[in-house]
C-alpha cells in the first residue's frame, strides 16, 4: 500500500475512533455529475430480446466543436465523438445495420472480439469495401469481457485520424463491485489547425511524418480537450481506457498515485497488482481502478507525458493536460479492498508449437521511398503465413527498427512468453525498440484469412501487415490465392 493511501487510512481510523463509523467506498455515491463531462452517447436498442443488442449506426461527417468557438468537420460513428458505445454482456448477440453516408468507402473492424471471419471488416479480404451510400449488417456473438473499440479498416491513419472510433464493453455481471464505478476513457488525438478547427492535410509531413507515426496538435478524452472529472477522495472509480490513437503512446499515471491494474485487452489479469504508471500504446487498452487520493476542494491535472517509444518521440516535447480532475469537498472515504486473484488464466501448452520469426522491418526502397513490412517484405508482396484450426504457434516478434511497434493480431487472443508478466489474455502487444516479444496464440476455430499488422496505422498502410491463413483443420490445402488489389487501393489514398 502507498504512504499516502496508509495515511488516510490512519486519519480515517483515527477518525472513526473517536466519533462514528467510518464510511467505506461503497457507502457512498460518485458525486454529483461526476461524469457528466465525459458522457459517451448510448444507442438506442432496437430489439426487445434482453440477450440481443440491435443498433443502427450511421457514419457521416458532422460539424463538432473541438476546440472553442471553432467548427471540425469530424468523421464520426452516428454523430458523435467518439462513435455511440456499444455495451453488452458476455453470451449477448449484437446486431449492427451500418450505413456509409461518407464520401469515401469503409468499413468496421470490431478490435479484439473473437469475431467470425466474415464480420472483420479488411476490405477486400472478408468483406467488400462499403461504398458511399452502402450499407453492411455486422452480427456476431461476444463471449470474452472486456474493454474493445471500434474503427475503419479502409484508409485507416486517416479515417481514424478524422474521428472514426467508438468504445466497445462487454461486460462480465460477476465483476465484483468493489472495482468502482465505470468510467470508459476513449484518448485520442487529431491534426488539427487550431487557428480555424480544420484538419491539417493528411500528407502534411510527407515521409518522415509517416515514419515518425502522425500525432495530432490536441489531445482528446472523449472527444474533448480537457474536460472535468469529479471524484470523492477514497472513492474508486473503474477506469476502462482504451487508446484510439493513430500513433500516439499514452501513459496513464498521476502524481500522488498508483493505479491497481486489473487486466487489459481481452478482461481481467489473473492477479491485480499496483502500479504508478503503465503505458498504453496505440489502440491497447487498460481496466484500471483509479482511488482519488488528493485533499477535497483541490483539482489536479491527469497529463499526458513524452513517452519514449523510439528515434526523435521525446525530444523537446510537452506534456499536454488531458483532465482536470476535481476532488469535492465530501469528506474522505475508506477505499474498498481490491482482490489480488482475479481469475485462473491456464497457459497456452506451447510443446507443440510451431514457431515464426516475424521482424519488424523499415526499410528505404530503391527511390528512397520508405518501406515497412515484416521480414523486410511489406504486405502487398507478402505470402500468409499458414495454420491450421486447432494448431498453437509461438511467434518471435522482433524489432531492431528504430521505432516501437505495437503488434496487433485479428481474430485471436495470445499470451505473452514472459515469465515477469501476470497472465492475461492480449490482442495487441508493443514491441519496444532492440527488443524481442515472445506470444503463443492457439488457433480455436473460426477459419479464414486474418491480419496482423502494426497498430501505428501510418506504420500499417507504409507495408508492416501482413495476412494469416487459418485452414479448417482437416485440410492440408494451402492458403488460397490472394488478390490484393482492393486492399492496397483502399489503403492507400493518394492526396
Ligand atoms: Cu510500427
């Protein structure tokens, strides 16, 4: 336990023993409107059916005021920024009549659920490109808790960047309450020109931008910059962040704090642990329980700090303040205890194992144009890898590059190979720069042509993708013959 939080335990008890009973967390009530600022929007459930979530959701381009007085012509999900958040329980079945009211074609990737192949959204390899005008019904089953996200899967550094991304959770009822109250944090960034609120041009920065990986002039929570939290001191609150991101890194820390890490990706960690920060890259997530700890009547900054994640990052940057997070003037409560054994997360059997070397290659091609791939061959001039269902491989992810990567695989859950690590389960993994990542990922089901690929999106369309074939698991047919020529033109946007 840190000073500070034994301390107001001390004071309480102190407290307590010369008046009444102390009250604990879950005595009390979030303050007033304590989440008011970061409200998401909720879509309106068109089915009856408790276990069916059935939405509409529309993309169209929406005036929304950013930054004050000023008007962006965002990319949104139904409106809104970020898209409607789409909640179910585990075992639900969700049901999303999508249109496409943009001027470009998309399409929905469903980040981290355990989708049937067809419903994972890569244009040109499970579904064809929703043109403008197009409409497309997403329906799977959810059976993993979690924290998830939304996003295109077409021109995706910039649709991204333009706004496209809504949180997903599903939730597991049998979560124990002392986790705090819910609180889903969607960060974010955007290029914008903060003298008119219009988007910067997605070339601006040519090469060494797409290299660097874009990240935007103002920093987003929600779809704001800087907005309020409330909080009671003692009080704990569930934060839910997921990064949404184009390329940015965010830590999640505050001074005066640990934050008890419950779990990531794909729901809980197998054991909490505390931690003064821990660091999110792009499209990761983190189920964190936040206990405010500062004084009533005080207001403190969460900021988003310079995060080293490769050549030229850090270098004469500033922190940005992302919240301002305001403790009322309630008297303090005692924090409810937070169990260390969240679930059993069993490893992966690897002695079976096949395994790959995947490197995360940045190469200069012949005119000097910059190219990114895995084992130096970018994804248009890639062969899939091949499994096979009910096959377990372990892959080497390793970077000599001199950026970080944050490795993101489709359809499947893996485990990192690390004995330092809490077990949990993870769809993305960063790659830290001279580093090697082990992860096992079992095949389980669901055949068909997946991605994998770096999640800093300008890293992604410059080659570092790549395809995998997951065979039925009684064939030993090879994996078909791939045209990839919807996918590299949908990627790809010339200015
Ligand atoms: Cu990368």
């Amino acid at each position: 336990m840190p000073k500070s939080r034994l301390f107001l335990l001390f004071s309480l008890i102190l407290l307590a023993s010369c008046s009444r009973e102390p009250l604990t967390a879950l005595d009390v009530e979030q303050p007033e409107g304590w989440d008011d600022d970061l409200a998401l929007t909720i879509p309106e459930d068109l089915n009856p059916d408790p276990n069916i979530l059935e939405i509409e959701l529309e993309a169209q381009i929406v005036d929304i005021e950013i930054i004050d007085g000023l008007t962006t012509p965002v990319w949104t999900y139904g409106g809104t920024l970020p898209g409607p958040l789409i909640k179910a329980k585990v075992g639900d079945t969700v049901i999303i009549h999508f249109k496409n009211s943009l001027p470009d074609s998309t399409t929905i990737h469903w980040h981290g659920l355990r989708v049937p192949n067809q419903m994972d959204g890569v244009p040109g390899v499970t579904q064809p490109p929703i043109e403008p005008g197009g409409e497309f019904r997403y329906e799977f089953t959810v059976n993993d808790a979690g924290t998830y996200w939304y996003h295109p899967h077409v021109n995706s550094a910039a649709q991204v960047g333009w706004g496209m991304y809504g949180p997903i959770v599903i939730e597991d009822p049998n979560d124990p309450e002392e986790f705090g109250d819910e609180l889903i944090l969607v960060m974010s960034d955007m290029s914008l020109n903060v003298r008119d609120g219009s988007f910067l041009a997605e070339n601006a920065g040519g090469d060494f931008t797409n290299l660097f990986g874009k990240e935007g002039t103002v920093v987003l929570v929600n779809g704001k910059i800087r907005p309020t939290l409330k909080v009671r001191q003692g009080k704990q609150q569930r934060w839910r962040v997921i990064n949404a991101s184009r390329s940015r890194y965010i830590p999640i820390r505050l001074r005066d704090h640990t934050f008890t890490i419950l779990g990531g990706d794909n729901g809980l960690a197998e054991r909490s642990r505390e931690a003064g920060r821990v660091v999110i890259s792009p499209s990761e997530r983190a189920d964190v329980v936040f206990t405010p700890m500062h004084e009533p009547g005080t207001t403190q900054t969460f900021r988003w700090i310079p995060f080293n994640r490769g050549f030229g990052t850090v270098y004469r940057r500033a922190s940005v303040p992302m919240i301002d997070i305001v403790t009322v003037m309630d008297e303090a409560v005692i924090p409810e205890e937070i169990p260390e054994q969240l679930r059993i997360i069993e490893p992966i059997d690897i002695s079976n194992a096949i395994e790959t070397d995947l490197e995360m290659t940045i190469a200069q091609d012949t005119s000097n144009k910059i190219e990114m791939g895995f084992n130096g061959i970018p994804y248009w001039s890639m062969k899939p890898l091949e499994a096979r269902v009910g096959e377990t491989h372990v892959w080497n992810l390793i970077n000599n590059s001199d950026f970080n990567h944050p490795f993101h695989l489709h359809g499947y859950f893996f485990q990192v190979l690390d004995e330092s690590r809490i077990p949990e389960w993870k769809d993305t993994i960063d790659v830290p720069v001279g580093e090697t990542v082990r992860i096992a990922v079992h095949f389980e089901g669901r055949p068909g042509m997946w991605m994998y690929h770096c999640h800093i999106l300008d890293h992604a369309e410059a080659g570092m993708m790549g395809q995998l074939w997951v065979g039925p698991a009684d064939s030993t047919d090879p994996a078909p013959e791939q045209d990839l020529s919807v996918l590299i033109d949908v990627m790809v946007k010339e200015e």
